[in-house]
C-alpha cells in the first residue's frame, strides 16, 4: 500500500499484522504501520520512512482494535445473589415474583445517582479496554422512565469522554414493561414513542434505538411503532430477536434495514434470507447461551448459507451475561456456536464495526481510524484457542498509543 509521503506522526515497526481486509486475517509480516493525524496513512515494508515517533514492537501482532458491539454495561447493583438463588434450586419465575430479574437491576439503577453509576460502570469498562477494545456500544433500557433512560446514556457518554474508548450509544426503552405499567405494555410503549425517544434524540444522546421483541417483552407489532418513531427522528435501529422464540424479530429488522438483529437463536431461514437482503448483520452472544444454559443454537449455517456478515459481542448485563471478556467470547463462539478463529475474530472487528454503522474502523487500511491493539501471541487465532489470560501489551486509540497494560 503505497504512501503519500515518507515521514508520519507515528511508526510501528517490526509489526506482524492480521489486517482484517480482504474478506479474511489479512496477515502480513515484518510490516510497518504508519499513522499521520489519527489515521492509517501507510501499511508496507519498512523501508526508508521515518517517524517523529517510532515503536518497535518486535515481532508482535497488531490487529484493529476489537469492538464490543452490544453491551450492557452501565447499570447499578448486580444479580449474583440471584445466581445463587437459581443454583440453590429457585427457578427464575420464583425470583422474579420476589422483585428479582430485570425489575431488581431497574429498581437499583434508578436510585443510583448519575455519580454511583458512573463509577459502577467504569470498574467493568476497565476490563474490556485491558483487553484491546478501542469501541463499545452500551445500551440504556435499566431505567424504563425517562429520568433514568437519560441518566444511563450521559453515563454512558462520559464514560467516553474520560477514557480511550468509541462509545455508541443505544436507547433500549422498549426492553421490559416496568411494574408501574404491569399488564400495560401498550401504554408502556406509548410513553416510550410519544415521550421518551423525542427528548433522547433532542439531546442528542442515542446512535440507534433497539428493543426487544419476545414473547416475555414486546411483540412485533410494538417494537414496529418503535421503530416508525426512531425514523422520524433519524435514528438507525437494531433488536434483540428470536432469543427464545421465533416472533418474526429478523424479518422485522431487516424490514426496517436495522443495522444489526441480535441473540437469533431461534431464527428462521425467511428471517435470515431478509436479513441477507437488508444488510442487516447477525450479532451472536454466546454468553447469554452459555449463561442460560440454553440448547437451541443460533442458525450459523444457514447465515453462511446466505451471506449475512456475522458478529460476536459480549452481551455484559447483570442478569443473563455478567461477562467482562470480549476475548473470551472468541473461543466460546467457537466452542458453543461451531465458529471458525477467523470467523470469530473477524466478528468482533470488521463485521461489529458494521453492526454498528461504522465504515472507518474494524480494518487495518490505509485512511481508516487508527483503533489498534498490540498482542504477544503467536497467530491471531491463538486468541481464539486460549480462554483466559490476557495477552494485550497495549492499544492505540485514534493514533494515541496508550502503552502497556501489564
């Protein structure tokens, strides 16, 4: 890849590279990568170029820096008493008419103040970046009014603002029914159309707008006028679809060109067909399957089948997947759902930058953001193969390098 020039802001050296581009790993050794104003500007041999400042990483890999396309992370509290709870013998139905579930992590997060949940929220955020993630989506949905809605995406954007990290933003009003609209979700969804989502969007404080269409959350018809709305105000959306069942959530998504349909467990062939038509990506989430000792697997042959670019993410929530490793989501997209490592990684860089609407990362290439992370690993699939251990040396962040983690 040719450069326009001979001298960059920043150099690295002695690079071996899983470049992402390409349609696979992208591999090339003993390559340099050079960064001009926060973007890749040169990707070659290291021949006669110069650097105001050059890192010889001595024969590590560098891979584009990894994107957790569907989080969770902001909340208040956590459910490992409920944990125990359901390990003891308590089945979720019996916790949840004990105020337990999504209404226990609603009733914590809305009494936490904006400086408590903060503060909750960076301790995780810390242990996604030590491991090479240079963007996250978080969405909202722990609130279910207005007050708290909007207290979980400032959160959420000043987590951003504070750390070497992308944060996409994701209003999830339509995630629950909260107890106060009990047997009222029509309504629910009233206030969430009519209310809730014009003031976010005035604020400017969501990217995209999901919900979650289940037959324990809202139907088709509910999420749509969710999603009618999230249009008018310019929002692209994306859902949480056939987790548990088959609702008809991949054919909706893809109707509404959603930028990703998530879980897809119980997905059908016409669902993933028209997901293949619209572009809508397939995020996968091994570890609410893990976690829910669920048995129906996604249909990974059948997104093959059709060509649908598929994801991983790591789902962080405090109730179905209190996972702190997007890492680790690589060898149980393996394990768990029959991934190939290179299918896997490529899920959690260039396909999640797509699942969240980003052109400019997700690659090593010349012109693309310079989100990078640097790993002391043999082969990029050695990430895939370990679960455990962190192996990331240090991340650089919009041409920033941020060092060493050990």
């Amino acid at each position: 890849m040719p450069a326009h020039n001979k001298h960059f802001d920043t150099l690295f050296v002695n690079a071996n590279l899983a470049t992402m581009a390409g349609g696979g790993l992208g591999i090339m050794e003993n390559a340099a990568i050079g960064i001009t104003k926060g973007k890749i500007s040169y990707i070659n041999l290291p021949s006669g170029i110069t650097a105001d400042e050059v890192h010889d990483v001595g024969g590590k890999w560098i891979i584009p820096g990894l994107i957790d396309c569907h989080t969770h992370l902001v909340y208040a509290g956590n459910r490992a008493h409920e944990f125990a709870a359901r390990q003891a013998g308590k089945t979720y139905a019996e916790i949840s008419a004990e105020g337990g579930g999504i209404a226990y992590t609603v009733k914590q997060t809305r009494a936490a103040s904006e400086a408590e949940l903060f503060a909750q929220s960076e301790k995780r955020l810390k242990h996604f970046l030590a491991e090479g993630v240079t963007t996250m989506e978080i969405k909202s949905g722990y609130g279910l009014d207005m007050e708290s809605e909007m207290k979980m995406l400032r959160v959420a954007k000043k987590l951003g603002e504070k750390y070497p990290v992308t944060i996409r933003k994701a209003f999830l009003g339509a995630h629950s029914v909260p107890t106060e609209f009990k047997d009222r979700a029509d309504e629910y969804i009233d206030v969430v159309v009519n209310e809730m989502l014009p003031a976010i969007a005035k604020e400017k404080l969501a990217d995209a707008v999901d919900g979650f269409c289940e037959h324990i959350a809202f139907t088709p018809a509910q999420i749509a006028r969710v999603f009618d709305a999230a249009k008018k105000h310019g929002l692209a959306v994306k859902l949480h679809a056939e987790q548990l069942s088959d609702q008809g959530g991949a054919g909706l998504a893809a109707q509404y060109k959603a930028l990703s349909a998530d879980h897809l467990e119980f997905a059908s062939e016409e669902g993933i067909k028209a997901m293949a038509a619209s572009g809508t990506v397939a995020v996968l989430l091994p570890g609410a399957f893990y976690m829910l000792k669920e048995k129906q697997k996604p249909p990974v042959e059948l997104l093959r089948k059709h060509g649908v670019a598929i994801a991983l993410a790591s789902d962080c929530n405090p109730g179905t997947s209190p996972v702190l490793s997007l890492v680790a989501m690589l060898n149980m997209g393996c394990t768990l759902f029959g991934l190939t490592p290179e299918e896997a990684l490529r899920g959690i860089t260039v396909n999640a930058a797509k699942a969240l609407g980003l052109a400019d990362i997700g690659t090593l290439e010349v012109g693309k953001v310079a989100d990078m992370a640097i790993w002391d690993i043999g082969h990029p699939q050695d990430l895939a193969y370990y679960l455990g251990g962190n192996a990331c040396v240090g991340t650089i962040k919009k041409g920033q390098y941020n060092g060493n983690h050990s």
